[in-house]
C-alpha cells in the first residue's frame, strides 16, 4: 500500500480521499457502532516543497574525578592536575552519525592518588561495637561465673526413704517408728552435684563470666565495610566523549504552514574540514552557496567540542488540507504528527442523531448492540447496563429448577446467587429462600434424630418421653432455629455445620445422661449385658475417684476383664513407669501430700492408657506424649526440636542443655519492664528470663516452630556498661543496636534445662 507522502507528491486525490474516508469511518464504527455513514471529502490542497539540512557530528568531551578501591596495594601519587589534560588525546574510531548518543570514558594516566578509607583510617578494621575491642562479653547465662544447681533445692535432696527424718519398720507387734539411717534424721541429703552449694560452675563460660563475643568471633575488631578491609581509595580522572549531532535547515520553493512530512531524495556526508571548498559536492553541487551558509550557522564551543564529520541533504515534503462533510456540517483537516488529522467532533452529533431512533425491547438486545457508544458519549450510562445485567441474572437465578438429587443443595446455591446480586433489592426472595433452606434443614435433623432415638431405646431401655431422649429433641429445635438465625448473615455450608454441631453435641449429651442413669440405676449393667471393656474399666477408675476401694469387686463380674481384681488394685494404687529406673517409684499416698494436681496426674495416666494385655506395663510411647505436653515426669534425653515442655518450646538442643521458648512475643515496654515480664512468666515451674543476644538470634532461626511472624524489634539482657542502654535486635536483618531502656520493644521468654 502506498505511504501517504508518495499519495501527495503523486497529487493523487482520488486514493487520498478514499484513504480519508476510510479512516472516517472505521472511527464512527469503533466510537457509536454504526456502519456505511455517508461521508464527503473536498476542498483538498496539496502543497508540495524541498528542504536542506546541513548537519555536522561533534565529539563532544568533560572531565571529572572518581574513586575506587585500591585493591592492587600499591601507593601512588597524583604527577598531573585537571587543567593540564588534554582532553582529545583520547581516540575513538566510532564516529557514525546513527550512533548519537553514545557515550565512552577514558582512565587519565598518572592522575591515580592514593588516600587512607575515611572511616577505618586505613586500618582495614574497625573496633567491635558489641564489646569494645575486649574480644568478650559479659555471660548471661550465670551470675559471676555461678549458676543455680537443677539437682537440688538449696544444695540438698529430700531423702526418699523416710518422712522428716523418721520411718516406719517392723510389722505387727514390732512396728515402730525409728529416725532415718540414710539422712541421719535430717529428712534431707547434701547433693552429690554441687557439694551442698546449691550452685554449679556455668559451663558456657567456665566460671569466668565472660565468654568470647559473637559478633568478632574474640578479635575485638570487625573488617571495614566501607573499603572492603582494603584500608585505600584510589581518587583518578575520567575523561567522558559524548557523540552528539547539530544541524541547521532551510526551505526552498515555499515556506510550510503547519505540519508536513517528507522523504530524503538525495546526500553527500564528508570529514570535517575548516574550508568548505574542500567538501565536493556531487548530489547537491546546485545548492552549494546555500549549504555554505548553512554550514557556518552551527556553532561549535572550542576546547570542549570537536567536529568529525559534515552531512548535507535534501528532502522532499508536502502539506494538506481538506474538509469532511457528514450532513449539513463541514470539519477541517489536514497533517498532525505525520498522520492524516480531522475534527472528530462530529461523533457527538451523529450519536445523537442516531440516539433519537432507538426503540428499546424487553429483553434490552437493541440498547445491548450500542454499549459501547452509549458507554463512551454519556457519562455514567454504564451503570444502566450493569442493572441490565442484574436483571438478567436474578431471572435465571428465580426460573432455574436443579434436580431431585440437588434438592438440599439448589436452595443455598440460589441464597449465595442471589447475595451476588447488588444493584436491585432482593430482600423478599432471600427472606424466601432463608424459610426454605430452615425447612429442608429441619428434615434433615429428623433424618438423624430417628435412628439415635431407635439406637438409645434399644441400649438403654427409656421410653421416648425420658430425659434423654427429650434433651436430644431440644437439640434438635436449638439446632433448627439456630440454622434459620445464622442463614442471614452466613453462608449455607456455615449455617449447616453449625446447625449439625448443636444436634451432634445435643446427641453426645444424650447418650452421656443415658449412660450416667443407666450406671446409677445398675452399676453392674454394662457387665451383665456385655457392654463394652472401656465402660467396665471406667467404672472400675470411677470408684478409685470415689474412694470406694476395690473391696466390692471381689468375686463379681469384673474377672471377666484382660486384667485381674490383683493387677487393677495395683496400677490404681501405685504407678510405676517401666523406662524408669528402679527407684523413680510414684505412689497415690505420696503424691495425697504433694497436691490433687500430681493425683491427678496418675489417676489420668491409669484411665486412659491402663494395663497392656500381656504384661503390667503403661503404654510407653502414649505416656510419653502426654507428659511431655502436661507434666515434668518425663526423660530430657526424649525431648526433640519444636516439642512443647513445661509451658515452653524446644528450640536449641546442646549437649548439656535444652533451651526453651515462649512460643510467641510476652508482651512490649521498656527495658525493666521486660525483665518484670520474664520474672512473672508463669508457665510450669521453670524460671523464666530475658533472652541473650545469642538466644534471641536462636529464636529469629528457629521461628517456624513458634506461634508468630512479627518483623518487630526485641529486647536481650545485654546492657552497655557505664550507660542507660541496652542492647535490642531487629528480626529482618538481624541489625544489633544499644538504645536507652526507656524505649519500647517486643519480649521473649527463655529458660535453660541442663541434662
């Protein structure tokens, strides 16, 4: 197809003016959406003329000083100042007018000086800001060297083998009450760990309450950033050549009014020279005087622009103007950015002109065919053909029919459907809807209430109006009304789950009071209709908590359980966990004097792990879960890395020592406030503490196996001597700071378990 600049110097108007058409039109379809709009072109002018363009390349070049480091270690010394550099010395072989622009340095020789880094004053080290240049820091994990025994309370044990100081011993008529040989009366022993100290040399430091800082590794100094722990900079010149284009036109035949566009028919490009009669001209000879002229009107700045080369050439342009006639009106164009231009304000009259003839149907499929137009000519229309399309969509939502399979699943789909719905009110379907979806979940509960009234007749023998049976009904209306209170504001699948939770528990309350007053009635009635195991071993444990004993076992139906009346005294009275070693023997009666908790404890472990079948031994593995998570009775050496012990977690296993966490953040404020927190964190019966600036960063690694994700900073109990500082660390980049007390930041909790 022909560019529109060899349409105009041909003068063909015919093909301009169905270019212009064209144009005319694919505008009007894409704006209003109308087809074939008769439109006419006349009055077209073309004028048609020459340009010469006389350009010159200039190397254009600056010098300045920059700085690097000076990783070679040599010493060197500046021989040659700015002034005294030539700055054209510098070659370059590419000099191309299509590569203005393009810029390339040159290193100046013997202008490199060496100076020390302004901030470790060639050093190549700077002092630790952690300790000082000291190579250690304070150990903040004893107090002088010292920290507490975890063997003994006070340098002393409780003797085990009496009570005070005395025992019993002898039987019948030679039972007496003797002071203990083992203790000597004193009810206690000296610790075998500590000497009777109550205090253990920390085995971090070694007793010297200092340990080697970790951010210098003990060198008291930290490599320069700045230079690289290089210690020099070397300062040199750079000469910069820029490629840049000047040029100068002229006119010939007629001086353009407004826009035009152009092609280049002919050019000559030499060196530069200072004579323009060294340039021969063979393409534009006849345009010689003009081209001089030219030449000497682009000015060149000496000493710091060079000329390379000359280019001159000469163009062929034309303008345009025309007029478009759509109607009775008439628009101007003409050239705008080397495209064809018109006056496009036609389109809002003939969008009107075409709005006046639309019918509107029911079903919107005209109005729909001109959105587009509508949409860009009149602001804020599109909002009609959103309420179109709501329109249409609560339609299909109200005359869609699922099948009988989807019957309880087509009404919450059409409740979620029509909450979509935004534009029109739709507050009478739904509160239709909501009365439908309460009534198919009502059968729903009936579907389940009938066979568990069935099931609970049949075990239990009540009648349908007995409390049970009337407490699992009422669930069933709880259930119900509740379904049809939370449907307003939540979704299907919510109110249902919610609605199943309140029958189900209503069922499990059920069959709870089913049971109680089935034992109540007979306590031997899971025995005699051979219920199952568990329920006789529940009851067995539930006259341990009653304190019945077992004397009323003997010889009833509970022989008929995996273990004997003998062994099921034993376990109940006196529970021995196998991995212990032989003396770690915890009885009923000892635990009575230490507190309901610890009772507890061993009623809890013979209820729900019991006997195994084959031996007298507690299911290890089980027992061990559980008091991990609930007690202290458990080996260190089973804990692992994430494990939930005493109130904390396990984050850093040594081989002395476990180090445990709070699982999230305690609480903020200043520094005292952050030892306070540590001091009150009551959690199992460890002492808790302000985190070191090592066990802090153990945290930040270890945080997946903790309850949070706080890009906060925190507090360590490190504190800077001699000041109201202390130090925190951020948790992104783990940057260490000393800031003053007063400030406010977040606060874990750590304790340390020694093994």
């Amino acid at each position: 197809m022909a560019s529109l600049i060899d349409i105009l110097l041909k003068e063909d108007k015919t093909k301009l003016e169905n270019l212009i058409k064209d144009k005319v039109n694919i505008q009007i379809k894409n704006s209003i959406g109308v087809d074939n709009v008769e439109v006419t072109v006349d009055d077209i002018k073309i004028s048609k003329f020459r340009q010469l363009i006389a350009k010159t390349l200039l190397d254009e070049r600056g010098i300045s000083e920059e700085s690097e480091i000076n990783r070679n270690g040599r010493n060197e010394s500046r021989t040659i100042s700015m002034g005294d550099v030539d700055l054209f010395s510098f070659d370059r072989n590419d000099y191309q007018f299509s590569n203005e622009g393009l810029e390339k340095e040159f290193r100046v020789d013997k202008s490199t000086n060496t100076r020390n880094c302004p901030r470790c004053q060639g050093r190549r080290k700077n002092s630790c800001s952690m300790c000082h240049t000291r190579g250690e820091v304070r150990c903040d994990n004893c107090s002088n060297g010292q920290i507490d025994c975890d063997n003994c309370s006070n340098g002393f044990n409780t003797c085990w083998s009496c009570t005070n100081g005395w025992k019993t011993t002898g039987y019948g008529d030679d039972k007496r009450t003797v002071r203990c040989t083992s203790c000597g009366g004193k009810g206690k022993k000296e610790c075998g760990s500590c000497g009777g100290t109550g205090k253990k040399t920390c085995r971090r430091c070694d007793g010297t309450a200092m340990h080697e800082c970790y951010t210098c590794k003990g060198a008291g100094y930290n490599p320069c950033r700045k230079c690289d722990a290089v210690g020099t900079f070397n300062d040199f010149f750079v000469v910069k050549s820029d490629i840049i284009i000047k040029s100068n036109d002229q006119f010939l035949d007629l001086n353009p009014d407004g826009e035009f566009v152009k092609t280049k028919l002919s050019e000559d490009e030499f060196d530069y020279s200072k004579s323009f009669t060294d340039y021969k001209l063979s393409n534009l000879k006849e345009f010689n005087a003009e081209l001089k002229t030219l030449t000497k009107g682009i000015s060149i700045v000496k000493g710091k622009q060079e000329p390379i080369k000359v280019n001159f050439s000469i163009n062929s342009c034309a303008t345009l103007s025309f007029n478009i006639k759509i109607g009775s009106s008439t628009y101007i164009g003409g050239i705008k950015n080397g495209e064809i231009w018109y006056d496009d304000s036609f389109l809002q009259f003939l969008f009107y002109d075409i709005v006046d003839g639309i019918t509107i149907y029911p079903d919107f499929n005209k109005i729909n065919n001109l959105k587009k137009p509508l949409v860009n000519q009149i602001e804020g229309f599109e909002d009609v053909f959103n309420h179109v399309e709501e329109f249409k969509k609560f339609e299909n939502i109200i005359n869609f029919r699922y099948s009988a399979f989807k019957y309880f699943d087509s009404t919450g789909k059409k409740i979620i459907s029509t909450r979509n719905i935004k534009l029109i009110n739709t507050d009478l379907y739904l509160t239709y809807l909501y009365k439908k979806f309460t009534f198919k979940f009502a059968i729903l509960a009936l579907f389940w209430c009938v066979p568990f009234f069935i099931y609970t007749t049949k075990i239990f023998g009540f009648t349908f109006p007995d409390l049970p049976n009337g407490v699992a009904l009422g669930g069933g209306f709880i259930s119900v009304i509740a379904t049809r209170l939370i449907i307003n504001k939540k979704s299907p699948t919510n109110a249902i789950l919610k609605g199943l939770s309140i029958l189900f528990i209503a069922f499990g309350l059920s069959y709870y009071l089913s049971y109680k007053q089935a034992i109540e009635n007979n306590p031997y009635f899971f025995t005699e209709t051979k219920g199952p195991s568990a329920i006789k071993k529940e009851y067995a444990c539930k006259c341990l908590n009653e304190g019945s004993g077992f004397s009323d076992l003997d010889d009833t139906p509970f022989d008929e359980l995996s273990y004997s009346n003998q062994r099921l005294r034993r376990k109940c009275s006196e529970i021995f966990i196998p991995w212990f070693t032989s003396d770690e023997r915890f009885s009923v009666e000892e635990m009575d004097k230490q507190g309901n908790d610890a009772v507890k404890e061993a009623r809890y472990i013979v209820e729900h792990y019991g006997c195994d079948s084959k031996d007298d031994r507690v299911n290890k593995q089980k027992t061990i879960n559980y008091l991990k998570e609930k007690t202290s009775f458990i080996r260190i050496n089973d804990l692992k890395l994430g494990d939930k012990y005493l109130g904390g977690v396990v984050i850093k296993l040594f081989k002395d020592k476990i180090l445990l966490s709070s699982s999230k953040p305690i609480g903020s404020g200043n520094w005292d406030r952050a030892i306070s927190l540590c001091k009150n964190y009551k959690l199992g019966s460890l002492k808790w503490r302000l985190p070191s600036p090592y066990e802090l960063e153990i945290i930040f690694s270890n945080k997946k196996l903790l309850d949070f994700y706080e890009n906060n900073w925190y507090w360590t109990n490190n504190v800077l001597p001699g000041s109201n500082r202390a130090e925190h660390i951020g948790i992104e980049f783990g940057d260490h700071a000393f800031v003053p007390k007063g400030h406010g930041k977040f606060v874990f909790a750590v304790t340390t378990i020694h093994k």
